[in-house]
C-alpha cells in the first residue's frame, strides 16, 4: 500500500501553497531554536520557547512586534539570527531555495518553478528562475544604498564598525518592512528631526512594499522612455500593466493622503506634532501614512495619537502594502479593485474597467473573499483577546491588526500579553505574512477535476 502521502503516480499530494506553508513553518522553528540558545541572550540564558516563538515568527513572517527588547535582550549572535530571519522571510522561502539550487548547481525542477511562481505571484513558470535572480540582486542593491545613507546618521553616532553594522540592520529591516530596530523602547522617535533617516527608512519602506512585478513592469516602461525621444511621462504611465498603475496610483493616493491626514490632526497635538517645525511636522507626518504600510517604525509616540489618528493608522495597516512585496495587509489592488466595483455599481455598469481594461469577475469576488475572511480573522482574535487581556479595546484592535497585517505598530501592550494573547497574536502574524489564500489552499485537499456540473437558473434577491 502506498504512503498516504502519495497518489497513485508516486508524486507528493503537497501543492505549492501547501510546501510554501511547511517552509515558512520550518524557518521558523529553526529561528526559534537558535534564539533559544544560551548565546543568542545577552544574560546567555536559556530563551523561554515562548519568547523565543514569538520573536523568530515575528522575524520571518516581517512584523517587528517584539516581547523583549531587541536592542537589550539580544546578544550580537541574537540579532543576527533575526535579521537573516527577516532577510529570508522578506525574500521568501521559495527565493532562498532557489538561489541554493542556483549556487550549488542543481537543475530547478518543474515542481520548484511552481513553487516560486506561487510564492511571487508570477503569471508563468517561465522565466520564473531568472526574475528570482534579479529580486536577490535588486533586494541587495537597494537594502545597499540604504545601509550607505543610512551610515551618516549611525556612524558618527556609534563609530564604524558598530554604525555600518546599525545601518545595514535597519536597511534590510525598513525594506523588508519588519519594524525591528536597535534604537531601543521607543524605536525612531529619537530622530523624528533627522530627515535623512527618516526619508531613506521612508524610500526603503514604500520600495518593498510596491511588489517585485510593480519594479519590473516600472523598469522596462522607463527603459522604453530612455529609448524614444518623444516618450512622454504620459505615455509611460499608459505602458505599465495594469497591476502597476493601480499599485501606483493606490501607494501615491494612500501617502499622500495619509500624510494630510496626520497632518491637520496631529497639528497642534503637543504630544505628537505640536512642537516640532513646519518641515518636521510635514516629515513626520508622511512617515506616519508610510510606516502603518507595514514597517513598523514610529517617530511620534503612538499611544498620544488622538483617537481619530489611531483609527487612521489601523486602516492604513489593515490595506498594507501591494502584492508579491515585502508588506502585509489585505494589499492596495484588493482594496482597488473593490472601489471600482462599487464606482462601477453606482454608475450602473455591469462590467468593472479601468484604463479600458476590464477587471474580471474571478479577480472581484476573489479581492471580496480575502476582505470578508481577513475581518473575520481579526475579529475572531479580537474577541480572544477581549477576554484574555488587560488592555483597552482600542489596543487590542490596534494590535490585533497591527499582528495580521504584519506591521509591528503597537500601544505598547505586546509584552504583558498573557500566553494565549502571545499565541494569538503569532498565529496572527503567519497567517498574515504566509497569506490568506496561500493558507486556504493549503488546508484544503485537492479534489480531483470534475466536469462541469448542472448550470441552475438565477433568482434575484433584495440586498441594501
């Protein structure tokens, strides 16, 4: 009898959602273990598994909400351990395969091309390996020239060795949108005056959060701008897919926005933005409609927000970033799509379309499936934590979303969380990162392809 684990072919039952599952799984359990270690604590003690858990899922699903301090708890080896944890779950597991199958020499089977395309969100198998290999190499480009600014602010602060070792850490963090840092209790709010740092963490932020097709599609319109003289900005915009000029025009909208937002609510807020200069207000502002899009930095003091702002901010991680990014959240073309079926409702259109392209019933139903599932999932952690937790309603909601969305924003309640208000919020942040369809699929048994069934006749229903 065969392994109930096979079919009849000898091939494994997993598809790629599920392996995608499993080895986000295994980076974690091993980023626990070696945070567990004597080594990886400053007192070289021996890690709670909770502790330990929390922080390694934290790390690899790209969150940043932390139960110790990152900067005192964690010995030199400790942070290591957590930024290759982040590295490796910015990246994706499935990128970190195939770049040791690539080095060793090893041919990519057919079966691990459908493995990356799941994980990028490509369109094909086909030229799968090769754009991999240029997310590595754009990934360190960029997280390069982040750490290089980001030195002239940390090395005259630390020295050398300890500034680039700083400026490196907070690179691949902002670009990973992981939220973790080495300031210490109160993350950037020290250099809510240092504009350098504060727009390279900005920049960092919103380029791995746009979605690694978003930069392609981008390149290759620009490059064909390069090429014709008479190529207009215009013209170059036309060029993008569709996918991109929606991430586009969402990111901008949502920055901007969100920016002015803060910025007359937090105004004249002492707490917050009262104090600090036009130009300092206008920065601080911007960074943040930036970070709850889902980095998990701060410069202001979260928990002196005005009630209005925090709402704000919980909407703004609730969206997060674009697909096939480094960011969580629902994603802006979910968010899009369902604006233009209700534009297109309100007008009378049947069909959704935009730039005379039109949005198909599967991609509508399916934005309206992740939305649905996304607020029962917060909703059924929030009543957990109603009852598990000493903390106001506005801060479980804040780190109930804070947690799914993969931000790390918090009101400053993650390390009193009980045990089971830690697990909830863990469990939170993988089904988070790993994604809502991606889980779906893979606790759901293929069945085997049927033919289509009896077609039933339609019946209207009153709804509104």
């Amino acid at each position: 009898m065969k392994n109930d684990k096979e079919n009849n072919n000898g091939k494994s039952k997993f598809g790629p959602a599920q392996l995608l599952t499993f080895g986000f799984l295994a980076l974690i359990a091993v980023g626990t273990i070696l945070l567990m270690l004597p080594i990886s604590s400053n007192e070289r003690i021996i890690t709670p598994m909770l502790t330990a858990l929390f922080t390694s899922t934290s790390a690899v699903c790209v969150t940043g909400l932390v139960v110790e301090n990152t900067l005192a708890y964690w010995s030199v080896f400790g942070k290591i351990v957590i930024i290759f944890c982040i590295q490796i779950g910015g990246l994706g597991f499935m990128t970190l395969v195939s770049m040791i199958f690539i080095i060793t020499g090893k041919k990519i089977s057919f079966k691990n091309r459908l493995l990356m395309q799941e994980a990028l969100s490509f369109d094909t198998t086909g030229g799968v390996v090769r754009f991999t290999l240029l997310i590595v190499k754009l990934t360190l480009l960029i997280e390069g020239i982040g750490a290089f600014f980001l030195s002239f602010v940390f090395v005259p602060e630390h020295g050398w060795i300890k500034g680039i070792l700083y400026s490196i850490f907070h690179s691949i963090s902002a670009f990973c949108n992981a939220g973790f840092d080495l300031v210490g209790g109160s993350s950037l709010m020290p250099y809510v005056n240092n504009k350098l740092l504060n727009y390279t963490i900005m920049a960092l932020i919103i380029l791995g959060g746009l979605g690694y097709s978003v930069w392609l599609d981008t390149y290759n319109a620009f490059k064909t701008k390069a090429q014709l003289e008479d190529f207009t900005l215009r013209q170059t915009f036309y060029k993008l897919s569709l996918h991109a000029k929606i991430v586009w025009i969402m990111t901008v909208f949502l920055v901007l926005g969100g920016g002015l937002f803060f910025f007359i609510a937090e105004f004249d807020n002492p707490a917050t933005l009262a104090t600090l200069s036009m130009g300092d207000k206008i920065t601080a502002a911007l960074f943040q409609s930036v970070s709850p899009r889902t980095a998990g930095f701060n410069t202001i003091a979260l928990d002196q927000l005005k009630v209005g702002s925090q709402l704000m901010t919980i909407a703004l991680m609730f969206i997060g970033g674009s697909p096939a990014g480094t960011a969580g959240g629902i994603k802006t073309v979910t968010l899009g799509v369902l604006l233009l079926c209700a534009f297109s409702v309100l007008k009378g259109d049947s069909n959704v379309v935009i730039f005379k392209k039109k949005i198909t019933t599967d991609q509508v139903l399916k934005s309206l499936t992740i939305i649905i599932i996304a607020i029962f999932i917060v909703v059924t952690a929030l009543m957990i934590l109603v009852f598990t937790e000493e903390a106001t309603f506005m801060e479980l909601l804040f780190e109930a979303v804070s947690a799914f969305a993969t931000v790390g924003l918090t009101l400053g309640i993650t390390s009193s969380l009980s045990v089971i208000g830690r697990i909830v919020i863990i469990a939170l942040m993988f089904i988070g990162r790993v994604g809502l369809i991606t889980i779906g699929v893979a606790l759901v048994v293929r069945a085997s392809k049927r033919p289509v069934g009896v077609q039933y006749p339609e019946e209207k229903v009153l709804v509104g």
